[in-house]
C-alpha cells in the first residue's frame, strides 16, 4: 500500500470535485473511531494486494502534457495486459494510442515475458527464500506507513454518500500540526490534505481524493510537485470478493531535476478483471507453438 500510495503520488495531481455529501444526523463517529475504521481498512487493503494477484486485467494509461494555458500540447496512450507471474506482477504492452503493437514490438513483449518465466521456473531455493524475505519486508514498511498516515491528521466525518449504490462514509483528512514523521517516505504527509470515501459495510476505500497544499520535493530535491496537484483514485468492488482499482486521475504541475516546469494529466482505467484459477497454466511461447 506505502509504495503504490507514494507511486500514485509521484505520477502525481484544482480544489476537490462536486460531490453529493449528505451531512448525517443518524451516523456520528469521533476521530478515534474513524482512526479505527481506516486502520482496518488498510489492513483489508492489504489483504486486496494479495489477492489481486488472482486476476489478470487490462490497464489503459493516457498522458496529457499540457502548455501554459492548460491546453492539451500531445497525448501518449498505453494499453497493458497485466499478470500475475510466480508470485510477481507484470505488465505486457498490447498496443500504442490504441492501435496494436507492430509485430516486431510484440515479438518483443512476448519475449520479454518469456525471459521472466523461464527465470522464475529455475529460480533455487534459495533465491525464492531471499525473494520473500524482501516482500515481506516492504510488506512491514507497508505497515509502518500506514501507522504514519493515521498519526499525520486530524479525520472528520464530512457526512454520508452512495455510489454504486453503496453507503460510504466520507471523511475529510486534515494534516496535525505536530505530526513528527519516524520515516522518510512520510515527511510530505504534513503537505497534502484530502477526502475519502470509505464503505460503510466492507469497511473498503471507494476513493480517495488529495491534493498538495505546498510543493513538495522528492529524491534529493531532483522532482518538486507543486501545490494544488491532485490525485484521485476509485476501486471496485471485484467478485464480491475483493476491491481493486478502477480509475486514477492524476493532474500535476512538477519540475524535474534543471528542467522547466511542466503540466501533466494522466488517466489510468483498469477493467476487465479475470480470476486467474489455481488450475491456470503459465504457458511458454514455445509451448504455445506446438499447440
């Protein structure tokens, strides 16, 4: 969750969207109570990423650079097949500003996903050993962040909303002024302000709605995000078994490393999500040819 949350981030985002908020009378929770609610709803969260290794779906990704005016200067889509190999999750480029990939391009995809499988069937022992041993790590890091995310603001519930015919709590977050950061990765929390939108009966994120209130610097000062972008993210609810992501919309004004600054937008769908069944078989292209 930490890294896919800093990722989203640094893609990078305007004040928050109109929304149909009803303030209610009949649903009162104190800021520990939501501090509980979302603690929970990041443990689910976790529990999401495991099993979204389950599906294979299909991710369409489309940048918008813009000019001084905010008018569009070139556009560049992206459409991948997205799998789960051996435990790891990868991307297969399937076509450009939505026009198939030339045959030489896919022999190239094609071959690139080779490489992993053949990699991942000779993997030893003991590599597979060290290869968990670091998941899991950066899954204890997942957990310390999320413990930083609910010890930076001040959570308040705005009201209640449907959405897909869903109750969500939507509960505004608000950075603390005494936020002492333990980790890095947490030190811009205090910069960024937003809403959410939780549901009320899976206790699961619907969306998520942040904005930068200043600019904020990454990696030794190379990337600064300016204040007023935004990011905002949707899931679905998924085989009534798990929510995964439906939609990021990304609108950023950054400047890179000397560069001039620049405006980009960027629209990630993701659809057509397919459990991909304990009897699946991973398949190699020369398998494949003799079939």
């Amino acid at each position: 969750m930490r890294f896919r949350f800093l990722s989203l981030l640094l893609l990078a985002i305007s004040s928050f969207g109109q929304s149909q908020v009803v303030p209610s009378s009949k649903v009162t929770l104190s800021e520990d109570q939501i501090r509980e609610l979302i603690s929970k709803a990041a443990d689910n969260d976790m529990q999401n990423d495991k099993q979204q290794r389950n599906y294979t779906y299909v991710e369409r990704q489309e940048e918008r650079r813009l000019d001084g005016k905010g008018q569009v200067k070139s556009t560049e889509v992206k459409t991948y097949d997205v799998m789960d190999i051996y435990g790891e999750q990868v991307q297969k480029l399937i076509s450009k500003d939505d026009q198939p990939l030339s045959e030489k391009d896919a022999k190239k995809e094609d071959e690139k996903i080779q490489k992993l499988i053949d990699k991942r069937k000779n993997e030893s022992a003991d590599d597979r050993s060290k290869r968990l041993e670091k998941e899991e790590k950066e899954h204890e890091e997942e957990r310390k962040f999320v413990k930083e995310v609910s010890d930076a603001y001040h959570f308040k519930l705005a009201g209640m909303e449907a959405i897909d015919g869903r109750d969500t709590y939507v509960i505004d977050c608000e950075p603390r002024s005494d936020f002492q950061p333990h980790m890095k990765e947490s030190k811009f929390l205090s910069k960024v302000h937003g809403r959410l939108w939780l549901d009320k009966d899976d206790l699961e994120m619907k969306k998520l709605d942040v904005e930068f209130l200043e600019t904020v610097s990454f990696g030794l000062f190379l990337a600064r995000i300016h204040k007023g972008s935004r990011v905002v993210v949707e899931n679905i609810r998924v085989n009534n078994e798990v929510w995964l992501q439906q939609h990021l919309a990304v609108k950023v004004d950054v400047r890179l490393a000397l560069l001039k600054n620049f405006n980009v937008e960027v629209d990630v769908a993701d659809s057509n999500y397919k459990k991909f069944g304990s009897t699946t078989k991973i398949t190699t292209l020369g398998e494949a040819a003799q079939q």
